[in-house]
C-alpha cells in the first residue's frame, strides 16, 4: 500500500483533501507521458481523468487521462466510427474508461479479480469501489455561464491587455471561457460567457449586454472555430452521464445497475462557481430523481498546462492514457491518429483506439467470453458479429426508455446526429 493509501485507511474521509490529492495524481500521470501531443510553450489545453477509490482500504488509482480540446465539423461524420469527433479532454478520458472497464470485466469473467460481482449473468460494481471524474477547468457549455469574478485574475488567470483585445475577439469563438476579466472597474454585473451556441432549433441567446447575455440551462454545440460541430457541449454530456450513469448503453446490456461517478472535482485557478455547475450538471431536469448525486466540487491543485497569458492557443493534439496491464498511451489530432500518412486515411483499422470502431470490437469481443444461450437471454441473438453497433446499443432497452424519460421535459432539445453507424465488429 503506498502512502496515500495508508493516510486514507488512517484518517477520515475529507473530501478537499481527497479532491487535491485526486487532482496531483492526475498531474503526476500526466507528466510521466511522453512529449508527442502535449502543448508548446504557448499552448494550453484541458486534462480530464476517472480515479478507481476503494472504501476498504483507502486504494486510490488513475484509470484514465486525457487531454483535448478540439471537435471536427458535422461534414466529417463517418458511418464506420474510424474518426473521432468530439475530442473534448472529458469526452476521451469517459471513453478511456469504457476501455478500462471492458479490460476488467474481461479479466472477472475469467475470474481474476472481483470488482464486479456477477449473478444471474449480469454484473455489479462492488460497493466497495468508487469512480471520481475530474477536469482542469469547468466543461464547456451550460456550466461555464456564471458572475463574473473581479478578483480572479489573482489566482492565475489571464488578463487581457488592450493589445490584446483585438486578439482576444479573434479567438473569441474558438475559447469557452472567452470574455476574460479586464482590469477596468465594471459598472454593471457580468458574466462569463461561452462561444458553445444553443442548438439551431431551439431558443436562442439573447444577447443582450451584462447577465441577460445568455439563456441558462440550454443544450448546447461545442464551441469552436469555423464549421459547427453535431456534438453537443461537455455540460449536456457529463449531465446526462449523472442521469443515466458513465457506462452508456453498450456496457449497459452487461450490467444490473448503471455505475455513476461519486465526485466531479474541477482544477484550481479557473473561474469555478458551484451553483452554475449544479445548474448545468444536476438540474436540468428537475422532474427526473438523480439517483446517486454526485459531490461537485474544485482542488486547489492547479494544472500547469490551463489557459494563461502565456498559453494563450488550443493545442491541437489529444493523448489518451488508459490504465492497462499493457501500456497503453495514443495521440490524436482531428480526430485520427497524429501523424497517420494519409494513404491510410479511411482505413479504419488505423483508427484510434478511443473511436467508435475499436471500442465496439472491445465491447463486442467481451460477448463473445459469453455462453451462446446466455447472449440469446441478454441481447436475444446469439451471434453477434453481425449486429451493427447502432443496434447493438438500441438492446438495451432499458437505457433508451429512461434517456426518453430524462429527455422529455428538458433534454428533449438535444442534438441527434443522423444514425449512420451501421458498421459491425471485425474480430479475427
Ligand atoms: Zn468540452
């Protein structure tokens, strides 16, 4: 057992101080990676990661990273799910535990561990274990809509000079966080805003100057420069992950309960405010009963690498850590593998390992340590290589009923890309 480990067996659970040594262990991770994909020194970019905490024994372990700020256009959809759209830092690390989580379940059916408990077929996450999210800075969107804060620029944050500012409108689509304090004394409230739009046919900002700017609550786009993306903000996404836990539907058809986060813990030294983060997190439905509510809450471990003066530009990579026996560390950028010769393009057998292509054949390679009869009580087939991954989610009825069920009062307005997954796992 290491140290940590040993203070947490020893002491009381305090939350602040397992929220800032959560954090410096994603940092520690982080900076053990290699250079490829990480920022210049005038880039910045967002870590998000998922810690496994055991209750018993204080055990704490990062299962995944990420880092990414970047999303490709709707134009570049792909049906074979080789390119990834949404490489948000938050989005990839979810999927690095997707792969996390099917290692493990694979390594339980073989008997080798016992974080899940299996019965009647379909498996529990011990009681004994807890998953922590964390991010470098509030996820885009809903939650990054709050008062502004006159003293933040002493903790880190950028300010703007006035040669700045023209710079700063260049890029004011390209940042959520775009309108940054200025040193001159406001006379009326503000607040924050986001370059993340409402979704095209819904209401839409009023844009109006001071706290009127922006409607609250909304689903919204991720922002970006340049063509507008289908994939909605890390507000919705993360909501919707507290609604209906982080395993999505997939690994849903293999489980008895959904498995939801204990904690969302965001950075120090970003603007943070606990009511919009609740807002966008936790009540936007307030008809549906959340039934694990996560703690929200922000360390004062500061990630290194968060937007400043001096990193003032997205870096344009993503890496992916995963917490493997094998190592397993990939880089991206839009969406594909950095670097990959554009021969290879299309091909999706080069495809990252956090795309829809190559979780699907995990996931799809997991079934198949299942008995056939046992498949055909689950999914109600008992092949299932030729079952294409968008109907391979739709098995699982019961997410899908309760998605509609959160739906219909607020997410009701979320964007739907067209369903043109029809590819199907190829397993050697
Ligand atoms: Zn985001």
């Amino acid at each position: 057992m290491d140290k940590i480990s040993e203070e947490f067996s020893n002491s009381a659970f305090s939350a602040t101080s397992f929220a800032d040594k959560a954090v410096q262990r994603f940092i520690e991770v982080y900076e053990k990676l290699p250079k490829s994909g990480k920022p210049t020194a005038e880039e910045f970019t967002v870590l998000a990661g998922i810690l496994l905490f055991q209750r018993s024994t204080g055990y704490m372990e990062v299962v995944s990273i990420a880092t990414g700020t970047k999303c490709i256009g709707g134009s570049k959809l792909l049906a074979k799910g080789s390119v990834v759209h949404d490489s948000h830092a938050e989005i990839l690390a979810r999927r690095g535990l997707l792969i996390y989580l099917y290692e493990t379940i694979k390594r339980t059916l073989k008997g080798e561990i016992t974080m899940f408990k299996l019965g009647d077929n379909k498996l529990e996450l011990s009681s004994d274990y807890e998953f922590h999210f964390f991010s470098s800075q509030l996820p885009c969107g809903d939650a990054c809509i709050m008062p502004k804060d006159e003293d933040f620029e002493f903790i880190g944050m950028p300010v703007l000079t006035e040669n700045q500012t023209t710079l700063k409108n260049k890029r004011k689509a390209e940042n959520d966080i775009s309108n940054i304090n200025s040193k001159e004394p406001r006379l009326a409230p503000d607040i924050q805003r986001t370059g993340a739009k409402c979704l095209p046919h819904c209401e839409q900002d009023t844009r109006e100057p001071g706290t009127k700017y922006h409607l609250l609550g909304q689903v919204r786009t991720k922002p970006g420069r340049g063509e507008r993306t289908l994939s909605v903000s890390c507000s919705d996404k993360i909501s919707k992950w507290i609604n209906l836990g982080i395993q999505g539907s997939l690994l849903g058809i293999l489980l008895k309960k959904p498995i939801y986060l204990k904690s969302i813990i965001i950075g120090g030294g970003v603007p943070y405010n606990q009511e919009s983060l609740e807002r966008a997190l936790l009540l936007r439905n307030p008809n549906f009963k959340i039934e694990n509510v996560p703690i929200l809450e922000q360390s004062s471990v500061v990630f290194p690498y968060i937007k400043s003066n001096l990193r003032h530009r997205a870096g344009p990579a993503s890496i992916v850590w995963v917490n493997l026996k094998e190592s397993f560390t990939e880089v991206g950028t839009n969406g594909i593998r950095l670097g990959l010769s554009k021969k290879f393009l299309g091909d999706v057998k080069k495809s990252l390992q956090v795309s829809k292509y190559y979780t699907y054949n995990r996931f799809v390679q997991l079934l198949l340590l299942y008995k056939k009869e046992t498949l055909k009580e689950m999914i109600g087939v008992e092949s299932v290589q030729t079952i294409p991954y968008y109907e391979m989610k739709r098995k699982n009825k019961e997410y899908y009923d309760k998605w509609a069920v959160v739906k219909k009062d607020f997410f009701k307005t979320w964007t739907m890309k067209p369903d043109i997954w029809d590819f199907c796992a190829s397993i050697q």
